[in-house]
C-alpha cells in the first residue's frame, strides 16, 4: 500500500482545517461554542464576522486559535 507523506513524514499530517464564522446568530454561536469547548479538534477558527461588530465581538473567542 502506498501512503502520501504527511508534513512530519510519517504519513500523518498535524495540519488543522481552517473555518471561519460568518454572521453570528443562533447558529453560528453553537458552532463557536462547539469550538470552544474542544469539540471541533481537528479545527482551526481563523475569523468571526457578522452585520454588527457587538455581535461578532461577542462570539469570538479573546484569541482566534486553538482551545
């Protein structure tokens, strides 16, 4: 079997998926709380924006990486 080489060389990569959350409503609170709370691991919350900057202020996190 052939495996593509990962960044670390061994086959695996250690690189997150990258996501932003655009508008800052029900839905997008869940998926930041969700964030937050570890449960999207294999995630990297890079940006917040909504129509007001109260509201994405309120959703995003102090420091935009991984928890």
């Amino acid at each position: 079997m052939i495996r593509p080489l990962g960044r670390n060389g061994k086959g695996e990569t250690n690189m997150k998926t990258k996501f932003g959350i655009v508008g800052c409503g029900f839905l997008g609170n869940i998926v930041a709380d969700a964030w937050k709370n570890g449960l999207l691991e294999d995630y990297e919350l890079v940006g917040v924006t909504s129509r007001t900057p109260a509201s994405s202020e309120k959703t995003a996190p102090k420091k935009v990486t991984s928890p």
